[in-house]
C-alpha cells in the first residue's frame, strides 16, 4: 500500500485520505506529523548539535599516534596490528566529523584539529584514569587520599604524620610543575596539594601553612657570587628565566615583574621544570627565583650558586583542595600537613587569593 501511495502522489494526485499516508510514513521510519508539516520538525539554526560521545579508547590510541606519529611504532606500543590501528583512528575522524591526522606515503603529521584533540586527550584520560581508580578505591572501602606537591614541599614529614594518625589509610603521591597548579585539583587529580601562591583560579579552599624566604640562582662566575647576599636591584640587568604554561600572574610575581623601581626585567629562555631552570643558570644563560627549600631538596651543580635576595617576598606555601570536595579524609590530611609545618599556631583556612 506504501507502494501504491507513493505512486499516486507522484502522480500529482490531491486528497489522500489518512489511511493512505500512514503506511507510507510507517515504510519510511517518520511520524504521520512529520510527514505532514516536515517543517516543523527539521532542525533549526537554533537547535543545539548531538553531543559527541567520544570513545576512550580510541583517545587512548590516538593519543600514543599523535606522540609517535608513526603508525608502525604507536601499533607497537599498543599491542594491536597497524591496521587496526588505522581503522580505528578512521572511525574517530569519522565520529568526530574532522580529519584528525593528514597521512603520505612517507610521514604523517597532525591537523590543528588533531593538535587540539591531543592537548585535551591529556586531561580527559587522566582525569578518566583518577575516576576510574577513586571508583575502584571506594569499592575497596579504603579512605585514600591523593597529595600533590611541588620540590621542596615536607612531603614526607607530612605523609609520616598523617599515616602515624591514620595507619589504615592509603596514601598516594605526585609531584607537581607550576602549570599545574591549580589545574590538577581542578581536574581531580589529586584530592589535596601544596600550592606556591598567587593563583587565579576560583573553586578552591586553602590552609595557610607557612611562608619560605626565595633566593636567587646565579651562575658560579657572575659577577656577585663574592657576595653574601644582594637586592634585587642588584640583578636589574639579568634576564630571567620564564616558565612555560605558568600563569601571568604566578610568572610576573615570580620574575619581580615589575621591579621596585618600575623597570621590567630582561626575558631569559623558557624552562619547563627545575631541572631546565638550572641547566640555564649553568651554561650562564639567564638567572632564577625559586624558594630556599628547593636548594636544600636538589643538590645544586658547581655551576650554580645560591644567593640570598634581602627585598622579596617570600614565597606562601598553602594546602589546597577543591571546594565542593569536603571531606574527613582531607580535613586530617591538613590537619597532619599543619602539625608539622607550623606546630603550636592555629591553623588559618583562607580562600584563594591572587598576590599583586
């Protein structure tokens, strides 16, 4: 009958009844109402688009092929064969609507697509895999609790004193960089961290811990290293070394951008981790900024030098965790963290604050 009514409306015949148009809507997968006023029913520039659900796994794989870029290499690492590989990263361009990778014969190398999905893949799986884990932590019926820190943070002292209180408990570790804080609380990768201020970021609480003098690294043949301390005008014509993904707020307190005379201080190489900040201090490069504990935490090179700076601030180390994560295990956490940072002061809670 679908048949017969499509043959009569193609035939340019007027007045069909509603028992010849329901089998045709019925053959064709669509309501009676949509096949009368179809308008009605399609989509508007208004309409939001079907979220995209995107598959972990196939991030994961895309994730090791956007590192590799070497399709023969990421299969390796991944344990499947090169074309499940690539069938698998066709169906994600497929799924996602763009193209994702652009392939020859001999390279292949990343869309700006594919460079976007690789600078989010990183924060989807981890905070995928800190899901995952807190789910299989709360089926154990353990209390863990996640800590991050940075260099010199009393990590350790700390981790002692909470599990001497709460031996039963599962403690977990992870160091920290500048451009993850406050991002890796955010993120619920970590359940509470030490933090260097200032921040920006909203959503955090705060414990104030105590306060740590900076001083300056300089290279062993700079022309103060006879000194026992300096000025930071004293260092007006050193570059400084910037640090990559800190925040302007953090780097400009950081650098003392501006001087206390209004000058800007010289822009030295970019380092992305203590490690690099000391390699260019060494090679006479640029000069840094970094909190006393980070001198006695790393065994510095003969290259490098410690110089204590007399007119900075110091630097305000603080516990910090997300604000709508209240919980018992944190509280004792930063109650341990207090009771060995600053024993016999109370403990003050804060919220976040950006440092001028």
């Amino acid at each position: 009958m679908a048949t017969s009514t499509l043959s009569r409306i193609e035939s340019g015949e007027r007045g069909l009844s509603f028992e010849h148009l329901t089998p045709l809507a019925a053959a064709l997968d669509i309501s009676l109402h949509e096949l009368l006023e179809p308008d009605r029913h399609a989509r508007t520039p208004d309409t939001p688009p079907e979220p995209v659900n995107i598959d972990l796994r196939k991030l994961r794989y895309f994730a090791v092929l956007a590192e590799d870029l070497h399709f023969g290499r990421a299969a390796e690492r991944l344990s499947i064969t090169q074309p499940a590989l690539s069938r698998q990263m066709q169906k994600l361009e497929l799924e996602l609507g763009v193209n994702l990778l652009t392939r020859s014969s001999r390279y292949i190398e990343l869309t700006d697509a594919g460079r976007q999905l690789l600078e989010d893949a990183h924060v989807l799986l981890a905070t995928a895999d800190a899901t995952g884990e807190r789910v299989r932590r709360a089926a154990s019926r353990r209390p863990p609790i996640t800590v991050g820190f940075l260099v010199g943070d009393p990590i350790i002292s700390v981790v002692r004193a909470y599990n001497s209180a709460h031996p039963d408990a599962e403690v977990e570790v992870h160091r920290i960089y500048w451009y993850e804080q406050p991002a890796a609380i955010l993120n619920n990768r970590v359940d509470v961290s030490f933090v260097h201020l200032p921040m920006e970021e909203d959503g955090l609480d705060f414990a104030y811990l105590y306060s740590v003098p900076r001083v300056a690294l300089l290279p062993a043949d700079h022309r103060l290293a006879d000194r026992t301390s300096v000025s930071i005008v004293d260092l007006a014509d050193d570059p400084v070394v910037r640090h990559r993904g800190a925040s302007p707020v953090w780097e400009s307190w950081n650098s003392i951008d501006p001087r206390p005379d209004g000058r800007r201080p010289r822009r030295g190489p970019e380092v992305g981790n203590l490690e690099e900040t000391i390699e260019a201090v060494g090679t006479g490069r640029a000069i840094g900024f970094v909190p006393a504990s980070v001198t006695t935490a790393l065994q510095m090179p003969p290259e490098v030098i410690v110089m204590p700076v007399a007119d900075i601030a110091p630097t305000e180390v603080c516990l910090a965790w997300n604000a709508d994560r209240r919980s018992e295990t944190i509280r004792d956490l930063v109650t341990a963290a207090h009771t060995v940072s600053a024993p016999g002061l109370p403990l003050r809670y804060q919220p976040i604050r950006a440092v001028s």
